[in-house]
C-alpha cells in the first residue's frame, strides 16, 4: 500500500457573478476627529478603487471622538486638491455600532483606535486593521499641527491605500 502526504492546499474561487466588486464592498475608514486623516484616506482609496476597477462598493469615514458637522481640515482639503481630489463636501461623522456592523472592512489610523472599535464592538474582530497594516505603521494625528505634517501623513496614508489596494 503507497503512502499518501497530505499537503496544505490553497484554494481561490472567483466569483463571476459580481462583476467589477471586490473581496470588500463596504469600506469604513476610522481616524479620531474624521476632518484629517480619515477624510484623505476615503478620497484616496474612492479614487483608486474607481480607476482600477469601478464597481459595487462603498467607502465611507468616521471619527472615534468625531467633530460632527465639521469639514475636513483646511489643510487636508488644500492636499486633496493637489492631488486632483475635492474633499469640500466631506462633513465629519460620529463612528457607530451600525457604521461597524455594516462594514465588511474597517481601516483604521493607529493600533488604539483598532482597540478601541473591538472594545466598543467585540463583533468586529477580524475585521479591524490598520491602515499601515502591512508595513507595520501607525499614521499619526496632523490636527493642529503645520502643512510638513499634513505632508508626511498624506504620504503615509498613500502608502497604506497602495498597500491595501493590492489586498482587496
């Protein structure tokens, strides 16, 4: 009698009955006001998903401690529009237990906020990551702080999106 290995196998299954959505269809990215960094990151991320593949998904933003009924930050909107994108519009939104539920996926800014949501919410473990997941980094908090600032973290928050854009 042969002996049979059992080998770990991967398994990929495509659906074709979704054309042009992605493994998430909801998106919701977290940071703590939802005037800076959360903000930049949604219109990002809408840009890039709508020029790779436009489809059937949502992006969306929050704040943990939000400042409801604000715009986004002067100086996220004036980056925005360096890069060809009109965050004007954007009014910021209190983070919610339905906002979390309904979400298939949840970015987020900094390791505590991650925290945070699963405390809030223990239903959404595993689907809470960073946004600098996978290069190991937190994005920091640019509120109140001058335009280097803004720069370096629209930087690292592009650098999360392509990242991410090669996971969803």
């Amino acid at each position: 009698m042969g002996v049979f290995y059992l080998l770990p196998v991967t398994l990929v299954i495509q659906d074709t009955t979704t054309k042009g959505s992605f493994l998430f269809n909801n998106i919701l990215i977290v940071c703590v006001g939802n005037i800076c960094r959360s903000p930049m990151a949604e219109a990002l991320l809408k840009a890039a998903l709508t020029a790779i593949k436009p489809g059937n998904y949502k992006v969306s933003s929050a704040g943990i401690g939000a400042l409801v009924g604000h715009p986004a930050d002067a100086k996220a909107k004036q980056l925005m529009m360096t890069k060809g994108l009109d965050i004007s519009e954007h009014r910021a939104d209190q983070l919610s237990q339905t906002m979390i539920h309904k979400a298939d996926i949840i970015l987020v800014m900094e390791s505590d906020h991650k925290q945070a949501i699963e405390a809030k919410q223990p239903s959404a473990k595993g689907k809470v990551f960073r946004l600098g997941e996978w290069g190991g980094f937190d994005i920091p908090d640019p509120y109140q702080r001058d335009h280097e600032v803004f720069e370096s973290v629209l930087r690292l928050i592009d650098q999360g999106v392509n990242q991410w854009l090669e996971k969803l």
